[in-house]
C-alpha cells in the first residue's frame, strides 16, 4: 500500500516501523529482582562528548549504579562509561557523578519518596530516544527481602512449567 499515506506496508504502520536513532544501551536486570519496583520516570543525563561516543558503541554498565537527590538536584552515582580510547587526551572519568535532568514536579516527588517513604531510586534502563538523546529510565523502588524474592522467583518457575505443560497438552 502507500507508505506516504501512513497506510500498512508490509504489514507495519509507519508508526511501527524501526527507528534508527531508537536503541538500548544497557539494562539493569539485577534492579527488578532486587527492588519491589512502583513507578518509573524517563530522566535526561548531562553528558560530555566522549561519553556520548562510547555509549554509541555500547561501553557501559547500570547494574551498580543508583540515583539520589541532593541539594534540589538529582544526581547518578556509580554508573561506567568506558573511556572513548580517541578521546584519551580530553576524555571523561568512568565512574564520575552525572546530573539527571528531570522536572521540578517529578525532582519533588522523588525527594519524598527517598526521604519520607524509605523509597530507593534504581536505573532500569539508558537508550537512546527517538531523537538520538541518551535517556535514563528510572525506577522508585522499595527494596526486596529473601522471602519475597524466593516468592517472586517460585511463580516465575510456576510460569514457566505452566507454559510448558499448556504447550504439551496436558492431560490430567
């Protein structure tokens, strides 16, 4: 069909269709097993040049990484980008602080839920957005006990003996 239209092509709406500038460059698997996770905000990150190119080549890691709220600003702390080797001369610090841009409104509400709630805010995830800007999908979390995780990781076995037997056919 036409594509200029917004019709389907090949079975995909143009809304659909695979933007380029759109990619995950890493996730914090550890942080849903960890952290009883309630809501997630998408936070923009300050970046320097060669952070910007070493994340384009996928050098990085959130997995012990955290965010907190200090002095009215919201800060991330422990995250690794990998030095940009043709940068070495004006490059970046790895493991350096990075300022999180996100609204007055959601700074105020992440505030109260670290300071008056016992809340904990986790990186999920950092991509890339439609318009090629590194975003940071963050979680407020509640930290997990050994009980409730053996609980979560039991029904997840559940689930998946669940869909085994249904794929099988079972007959009871």
């Amino acid at each position: 069909m036409d594509r200029a239209a917004g019709r389907t092509y090949l079975g995909r709406t143009m809304a659909q269709e695979k933007n380029p500038n759109r990619k995950l460059i890493s996730e914090n698997r550890r942080a849903r097993y960890d952290y009883a996770i309630e809501d997630d905000l998408e936070a923009g990150i300050v970046l320097m040049g060669s952070e910007v190119k070493s994340l384009r080549t996928g050098q990085s890691n959130i997995a012990e990484s955290y965010a907190s709220v200090e002095n009215g600003e919201l800060w991330l702390t422990n995250a690794y980008i990998a030095p940009y080797e043709p940068a070495k001369t004006w490059g970046h610090e790895a493991k350096r602080r990075r300022k999180l841009l996100v609204k007055r409104k959601e700074l105020a509400r992440l505030w109260s839920a670290t300071q008056r709630e016992g809340m904990t805010v986790v990186p999920l995830s950092m991509y890339f957005d439609d318009k090629g800007r590194v975003k940071l999908k963050l979680g407020i979390a509640k930290g997990k006990k050994n009980h409730d995780k053996r609980a979560t990781e039991a029904e997840r076995d559940w689930n998946r003996q669940k869909g085994r037997l249904l794929k099988q056919g079972y007959q009871g």
